[in-house]
C-alpha cells in the first residue's frame, strides 16, 4: 500500500519559484502547487512505506531554504485517526527557528 502526506509550506515572499525548482526533483514529490495566500504551496510526497515517506519528507523540507512554516497532513487510512504534525523549520545554517 502507498503511503502519502499532505504537507503545506509557507515560503518566503519571491522565493515560491526558487523552492518550487528545488522540490520537483525531489524523489517522492507527486504534486506540488502553488496556492494564492499563506500557506502558498502544497505538496504530496508518497512511498512505499512510512518509514520511507517520513525521510523523504524530511529531506524535501530541509531542502528548501526558503521555508517559514510547514504543516505535514497524514490522511486517515484504515480506520487509523488522523495524525496532524506541525514544527516550525529550523535553518540548517544557524540552527535558528525562522
């Protein structure tokens, strides 16, 4: 079974191009939107597992310096609850929360 994740980003004004280029090449990303407003992008990462869908995340959102906020959305499946993490981004440069 695919897993997925829902995870809206709130960027940087003028730098939603900039992360947009970053993050297609990221392995996993199926859709990636830009949305008018905060936040101003959306994003679907899958994998084959949650294990992988959670590295592939992690590494999708630290690869985007332009990030202020993000909200990570795991859609209920099987009768699970719903599972909603949020984290403000940390720099990788000063380790300061932006």
């Amino acid at each position: 079974m695919t897993n997925k994740v829902y995870v809206l980003l709130k960027i940087k004004e003028a730098k939603c191009e900039q992360a947009v280029r970053v993050l297609r090449r990221k392995p996993g990303v199926r859709i990636l939107d830009v949305l008018e407003g905060a936040p101003n992008l959306v994003m679907m990462i899958v994998a084959p597992d949650r294990r992988q869908l959670a590295e592939l995340t992690i590494d999708a959102i630290t690869s985007v310096e332009e990030i202020t906020e993000d909200q990570q959305l795991l859609p209920v499946r099987d009768g699970w609850e719903a599972s909603v993490l949020t984290k403000p981004v940390r720099s990788r440069r000063s380790g300061e929360e932006r």
